[in-house]
C-alpha cells in the first residue's frame, strides 16, 4: 500500500508519511468525471481493452492469458436440434451483459467516493486538491513539505510528470482504522487508466524506485487491475479502475467489502458507524474528515479528551480565508461540559506562546469551545493575513 501511495503521491498527502505502516491521510464529492470512451462497448474503455493484451512478464503492464469462460457442456450430450454453438454463444452474451452491469455499477459509486469507504473504516478524509492548492498559504506550506521530505518531493514529481500538475487529481478520498487497514480513492485525470500506472512506474524505476504493483490484465468489471507484488497473493492489497478517471486501491482484509460498494451493495461507512459525525460534517468543503472510537480506544484517548466517541472536521477555503468547523460527541452533557473546560483551559495556558511562533495575536480570542447537550465544538475564520503569519511561523518552528 505504501507504493499505491508513492505513485500517486496520495498526491496527495499520505505519500509524505514516513511511516510505511500507518497511513497518514492527506484527501470530496465534486461532479464527477465523465468517463472515457463509450460505457456500453467494452471494447473502447481501456480499462477493458488492456484484459484483451498478453504477456510473458509480470510487472507493470502484465497481463495473463485470456480468461474469458470457455464452453464447458459435455460432448455427445446435445439434445437433438440443439446448437452448442449457439449456447455457447448464449452463454457469452450473459456473461457479457453481467459485466457491463457490474461496470456501470462502479462508475456510479465512483461518482461518490466517500461512498466506496467500507463500514470497517473507523476515520475516513477527503481532500480536494485543486482548491487546496490555489491558495499561495496552502500552495507555499505543501511545497516546504516537499522541500522537507525526499520522499514526497519524489512522489509528487512523477504525478507532475504523469498528469501534467497535481492539481489534475481533483480528489482523493482515504478510508482507515487504528490497525493499519486503508482504502484509497483517487479521482482526476487518468487515474483509472493503465497507461497512467506504467507511467507511475516508469518515472518510479527511473529515480531508482519501484511502485511494487503489478497491472493483471484483468478486464474491468471482471476482477482487480492492480495487485501489491511485495506480499503474498492472500495478503495483497489490490486496486480496481472504476472508470479512467477514478482508482481504488485497498488492504486485502477489506477487499470484498469495496467490490460490495462498487457493485452498488454493502454499507458504506459514511451510512454506517460514521453516520452520526457525517451529518455535522460539511461535505462540500474543501477538506472533511469524520472518525469514530470505540470504547476501547476512547478510554485511551489522552485525558483532556478522553471518552469521546467520534469527530467531525470541516476545512474550507473562501475568499483566501480559513473556515473551521470541529465537533465531538462525548457521550453526556456532563462529559462534553468536562471536555469543553479541559480543552478551553489548557489553550488558554499555551496561547500566550502563540507570538513565540508567528501566530497573530487576533488568533486566539477566535479559539472558544462551546458545548451543547453531548457536543463539544469550535468553529472559527481565519483571514489571509492570519494564514500568513500562521505559515510563516510554522515554516520558522520547522
């Protein structure tokens, strides 16, 4: 997974984490992408065009031996005026219409790709990357990320050289749990194209890296089109081609819930255990993230917030200013007054730092928890001037 996310530099924020086995979200519904070619002939999408190629090797760009179903009936068996040819052909034409349903089925999911995030998750984010990118404080924060980490700057340098800028990835979307399980969605210009991945792994070989993916071949609709290579096969995280401008890549323990939800069927976190810090979550902001604890991991939580149950985390860009909006459901109003005390308490004892970092003084008469039944929440603006100085002091601090 840790490749999946080199390639396209999670292109996107999770390739900057240093940490191979925790992924570090960095990723909303926008309209979609139309797809390429026509969706009712199979043999114009690239996805599907690829099952039709061979080959002797198995890296990027393999693709095994034709797997269409072969006629299995017995010979000799034909009841009399029958046409085994026929059948066969019957056959076919079943299977063929089977899978353009299961095609259309995921390029609708993939319309939503927070949709596509399975039940398991525990936190799931969405990133548009374009508008995060148009801001010069954002623009100027992500490149010093870059500037910091050999390993990002690389990612994000074959995405460059792939699609032409990162902004050509509008979005991604990033589903995870505490325990290392991850399913991402990324949205944008080719991305659901194998032509995209040998470029990712070209321009990966060619910096003395490798993506440790292999595209399988396997057309559309009929199974994955990319596989890890670096693990065994029942341990592989795979990634599917939606349509050409949508990829999803996810840990091998939630396989069969994502090819549920790209068939249309299952329950997708954000209808499930995230439900309830969905509906606080602001989905057409530039950045959302929801999550959830359960009990175990509240009570782990550190002590100003512990007990809390879930999350909801709304960032967006407007006019050049910052519009936060964070909430918490801590279970009763006694626990979410405790919380909203702690929190305020302990800002209040850091803020006089704020100067120490470049933090604008109008910063912190802005950073007042509320409570309200169960709920603890902040919501705040930060005007362009802020977000400068708040830049400059965090490039200064690191």
């Amino acid at each position: 997974m840790r490749h999946a996310a080199l390639a396209v530099g999670l292109a996107l924020g999770a390739g900057a984490c240093k940490d191979e086995t925790a992924p570090t979200p960095a990723a909303a519904p926008a309209a979609s992408a139309s797809a390429k070619g026509n969706p009712d002939n199979a043999a114009g999408d690239e996805g599907r065009a690829e099952g039709a190629k061979t080959s002797a090797t198995h890296g990027v760009g393999a693709s095994p031996a034709d797997t269409s179903p072969a006629d299995t009936s017995p010979a000799g068996t034909n009841p009399a005026g029958t046409n085994p040819a026929g059948t066969q052909g019957n056959r076919k034409s079943r299977f063929a219409d089977l899978t353009r349903e299961v095609i259309d089925n995921a390029r609708a999911a993939a319309n939503e790709p927070m949709r596509l995030v399975p039940d398991s998750a525990g936190f799931a984010l969405q990133v548009r990357l374009p508008a995060l990118l148009a801001h010069p404080e954002a623009k100027q924060l992500w490149q010093k990320a870059e500037d910091s980490e050999a390993g990002f700057k690389q990612a994000m340098d074959i995405v460059r050289t792939c699609l032409g800028g990162l902004e050509a990835v509008d979005e991604l979307v990033v589903g995870f749990d505490l325990d290392d399980h991850l399913i991402l969605v990324g949205r944008g210009k080719g991305l659901g194209t194998a032509t995209t991945w040998r470029c990712f792994q070209k321009e990966a070989t060619a910096r003395g890296d490798s993506l440790d993916l292999e595209l399988t071949g396997i057309p559309r609709g009929e199974g994955p089109q990319l596989r890890e290579t670096d693990k065994s096969p029942a341990e592989a995280s795979q990634g599917y081609f939606p349509n050409d401008e949508t990829f999803v890549m996810v840990s091998h323990e939630w396989d069969e819930q994502a090819q549920a939800l790209l068939k249309g069927e299952g329950t997708p976190a954000i209808e499930g255990r995230l439900a309830p810090s969905t509906t606080r979550a602001k989905p057409d902001y530039t950045v959302w993230m929801v999550g959830r604890w359960d009990d175990a991991q509240s009570k782990d939580l550190p002590e100003t917030i512990r007990g809390i149950e879930d999350m909801a985390l709304s960032m967006n860009i407007e006019d050049g200013a910052l519009l936060v909006d964070l909430s918490a459901d801590a279970g009763e109003a006694s626990d979410a007054t405790r919380v909203r005390e702690r929190l305020q308490s302990e800002f209040d004892q850091f803020k006089g730092m704020l100067s120490i970092f470049g933090i604008p003084g109008s910063v912190a008469p802005k950073i007042v928890f509320k409570s309200e039944d169960d709920r603890v929440s902040l919501a705040f603006t930060l005007t362009s001037g802020e977000l400068e100085g708040l830049r400059t002091g965090i490039e200064r601090s690191f």
